[in-house]
C-alpha cells in the first residue's frame, strides 16, 4: 500500500533535481517564436517596484490618494497585460516560465505555484509509471517509492 502523498513527493523531488541540474538551460531556451519570459518577469518585478514607491508616496504624505490613483491604474493595468502574455507563453511551453529560475526548489515550492501548474511541468518533462507494490507492503520513504515508481522522461537537452 501507497499513500498517494509519498508519490506525490517522490515525482515533485525528481522534477526539482532535474531542473536543478546544470544543463536544464538546454530544454528551457526559449524558442525564437516564443515571448521571452525572463523579459517578461523583469517587467513584471519593476511594475511592482514602481507600485511600491507610488505608496510610499501616499504613506509619507507626498502624494495624495487621488494623486496616486491614475498612477496605480495604469500600473494595474501594465500587470494585467505581462501577466497575460506570460501565460499565453507559459500555456504554448508549460517549461518556459522557469527560464531564467536560479531555484527551481524555491520555485516548484513557491505558494504561487498551483498544483495545476506543477502538473503541466511534471506532464511536459516525464511520463510516471506506477507498478505494484503487492499484497501488504507499505511504501513510506522516498527510497522505498523509487523502486516502485518508474520516471520516463520526455525531455533531454540534446
């Protein structure tokens, strides 16, 4: 018997070492066609960085709520639309938004991070295939599960 947890976990650690490894650049360089998502979430980072200095602006008196407002509009709106094009990026190759991680643990764990999107990554880099682990065994650790559980992976950075 398997706690579906502990699978759970064994997939999400292979995932993290893969993407972890040096040569992951290789399957994540963007294709020509494809919008830059490194450009993307560097925009996206200033546009939260000018938000934060148009509040400060309204918390240190310098500016005023009405002031600010047209300001924090058209920020919103600059958002919406990097936060649109990095999912029309992120749904053509579920990898391209890990272009340019330098953690892909602190990524993969990020409470941003949705199980949905965690499974569109497990689903493009491997195919997991579970064998029996017959009549009253229990798998518990992670070295228990990687002898029934097998990773075929998708993937090379050939």
């Amino acid at each position: 018997m398997r706690r579906g947890e502990i699978i759970d976990e064994f997939v999400s650690d292979q995932c993290i070492r893969r993407l972890s490894k040096p040569d992951t650049i290789d399957l994540l360089i963007p294709k020509p066609d494809v919008v830059d998502i490194r450009v993307l979430n560097s925009q996206r980072i200033a546009l939260g960085e000018r938000r934060k200095s148009v509040l400060k602006q309204i918390s240190s008196g310098r500016a005023t709520e009405k002031e600010a407002e047209e300001a924090l509009d058209d920020i919103a709106e600059q958002l919406r639309a990097v936060d649109t094009e990095i999912a029309r990026a992120v749904a053509s190759d579920p990898l391209a938004e890990l272009v340019g991680v330098a953690d892909a643990r602190a990524w993969w764990h990020d409470e941003e991070r949705t199980l949905a999107r965690r499974r569109a990554v497990v689903e493009t880099l491997m195919t997991v295939v579970i064998h029996p682990v017959g009549a009253g065994k229990r798998i518990t650790t992670l070295a228990a599960a990687a002898d029934t559980v097998e990773i075929k992976w998708k993937r090379s950075a050939t």
